[in-house]
C-alpha cells in the first residue's frame, strides 16, 4: 500500500485548505501589485520628468549665464579695438589737416 492510500483523510484535507489558503494570498499578492505596476510606473516617470526639467532648467541657466559673459566680453573687445582706432584716426586728421583747415 502506498503513503497516500494510508493517510488520514482528515489530513490530507488539512493539507488542502492549507494549500488553498497559500494559493490565495499568492494569487491577492499578485493581484494587488498587478493593480499598482502602472500608478508606481507613473510616479516614477513624474519624478524622472521632474529631475530632468530640474537639469535642465540649470542647464539653460549655466548657458545663459555663459553667453551673457561672452556677450560681455565681446562689447568689451569691440569697444576697446574702436577706442584704439578712433583717437589713431584723430591723430592722423589733426596732423594732416583737414581741407578746411588748408584753405
């Protein structure tokens, strides 16, 4: 005779409803974290669009901020080479004489 033939029937349904009760708590498990893949995936796609725009916004703000000092720098550059050609110019008209001058 085998095992199962000589159990207790009584047993055997205590080891079913057992089976049943870890079945069904797997199964709600299942069921609930199946319910909240799409509410977790989308705060995590928020709080990822969140830091990016975060990123970003510094980003724009580091480049602007660069481009304001270039900016800077070339009316800098630009002014000081016409000052050094504007009063050369002057120098040059004061030492040659203007028509008006000559006549």
């Amino acid at each position: 005779m085998s095992d199962d033939v000589a159990r207790d029937p009584d047993q055997i349904r205590e080891e079913i409803k057992e089976t049943t009760a870890r079945l069904s708590e797997s199964i709600e498990a299942v069921a609930y974290k199946k319910s909240h893949i799409k509410e977790e995936a989308a705060e995590v796609v928020k709080e990822k669009r969140k830091e990016t725009k975060q990123e970003l916004t510094h980003a724009l703000s580091d480049v602007a901020s660069r481009a304001k000092e270039m900016v800077v720098e070339t009316k800098d550059a630009v002014s000081s080479k016409v000052a050094s050609i504007l009063p050369k110019k002057k120098d040059d008209e004061e030492s040659s004489g203007t028509p008006e001058e000559d006549g």
